[in-house]
C-alpha cells in the first residue's frame, strides 16, 4: 500500500475573524497514516476557544484525500459570500498557530 516514507500534504489551518460582527471561526484540515496504511484526512472546525467539531474519512489513495481536501478547501473559499467573512490561512507549528 503505503511505504512509511509517503509524505502527506501539511496541516492547513484557516481562520475567519470579524470581531465587530462577532464572528470567530476556525477550520482545521489534516492527514495522516492509520495503523493499517489507509489516509485518514481529518476536518475539525468550530468558534475559536471551543471545542468544536471533528470528522475523519479514511482513503485507500492519495489522489482521492487529495481531492476531498481540494473540496473542502473550495468550500472554505466561498465563505465571504456565505458568512460575510473570508477564511485566512495560519502557519501551523506543531499545535500552535501563528498568523500568516
């Protein structure tokens, strides 16, 4: 399947901030192996301080997490006309973030 050397995509850390309109969001996307060498892309998002909400989908290919990563990616891009406020990307280090 997988050789433990596969790189997978970074983390991508988004976050929506219109402290005005009180709007506070973050998206998280991440992949990584399981135990069985499937990809496990794994999406949390919710109010920033929250805990929010999680979901995992497991691939067999990485051609299919990529795609599903490139439709959540397109969805977020969206949000200003959703929302009202656009998604900005943050470094992610380790499980901190820092404004890019």
């Amino acid at each position: 399947m997988f050789g433990a050397n596969s790189s997978l995509p970074d983390p991508i850390e988004l976050v929506a901030l219109d402290l005005v309109r009180n709007v506070r969001r973050r998206y998280r996307i991440a992949a990584s192996f399981d135990l069985f060498g499937m990809i496990v892309v794994e999406t949390r998002w919710g109010r920033i301080g929250a805990d929010g909400q999680a979901q995992r989908h497991a691939f067999t290919d990485r051609a299919a997490a990529e795609r599903h990563i490139a439709a959540m990616m397109r969805r977020r891009g969206t949000a200003e006309t959703r929302i009202g406020v656009p998604y900005r990307p943050m470094a992610v280090a380790g499980d901190r973030t820092e404004s890019v």
